[in-house]
C-alpha cells in the first residue's frame, strides 16, 4: 500500500469527514451539532483543492472555469430592489473514472458525501492506505457503502 502525503492526508482527512457527518445541525448558539431544526450540510474541500490532490496521485480529469452572473439585493432587505448583477467565477471538475462531474455549486447539495464516497473509492482503488474510522452507528456505515461501491465498480472496469 502506497502513503499519502501530509497534503493529500489532510484532504483525505475533510473527505472522510464529509462522510462520517454528512450533515450538520445549527444550534442556536450558533455551533453546529445534531439535534436541531437547521440543517447545514458539510461542505466539501474547495475544487482547486481537490484538483492538486487528483494532480498529486496522477489522475485524468478535466477542470475548467467559467464566468456567471449573480443578482444582488441592497444590504438588509428581502426583496430585489433592482441592486444588479455581479461577476464570479465557477469551476468545474468532471473525472469520467468515477462519473463524477461538479461545479462550484456543489457544496450546498445534500449528496456531499457521495461525491467524497467516490473520490475516495478512487484513491483506495489506486492503492493508497486510507484507514476509514470504525463506528457502531449504522447510519454512518451506510455511507460507507458508496466507498466500497465505487472500488467495486473501478475493479469491475479494470477488469473488462
């Protein structure tokens, strides 16, 4: 078995815990925990992040960015008022291995932690070491199913 680096085990380190907690709760103290009203999904390592650690363990993808504007409202009401339009800018990752294809917008979507099941699928598939924690809550072994489904299915490509 192969070692990460400290960089690429940091990254690792968020995406496992995208999916050990795959969503979180705001109290109202404003910390998030289980068990509240809110919920506020784990948010993913940035695109650029995980463009360098795809880069770090040589796999093919595309990455791209493109330009999209974004209405504005004027500070403090909840209404447009006719504040404009502002430029950003979005990257986008497709990695065809995994059938993985996100954009900036990604991070707000409840499926956070299939995406990070199948980036790390794909790094235990090319041998590196991951040690995924062991829990005694079945629902968080559930995630853990979309790991081990997308190495499956990598093998099963592999193999034809």
């Amino acid at each position: 078995m192969k070692k990460l680096n400290k960089q690429q085990q940091t990254v690792v380190d968020k995406l496992i815990n995208v999916v050990v907690n795959p969503s979180m709760v705001k109290k109202r103290t404003g910390r998030y925990a289980r068990g509240s009203n809110k919920i506020v999904y784990t948010r993913l390592p940035q695109i650029k992040t995980l463009v360098s650690l795809l880069d770090s363990l040589n796999v093919s993808y595309k990455s791209d960015s493109y330009d999209y504007d974004l209405r504005t409202k004027c500070a403090g009401l909840r209404y447009s008022t006719g504040g404009g339009t502002r430029d950003y800018i979005a990257n986008r990752l497709k990695v065809d291995a995994i059938d993985l294809d996100i954009d900036t917008q990604y991070k707000w979507s409840g499926d956070n932690y299939r995406i990070a099941s199948k980036i790390l699928g794909l790094i235990i598939f090319l041998g590196y070491d991951i040690t995924l924690p062991d829990l005694d809550d079945s629902d968080d072994l559930d995630n853990f199913f979309w790991v081990h489904r997308t190495v499956d299915n990598l093998n099963q490509k592999k193999s034809a």
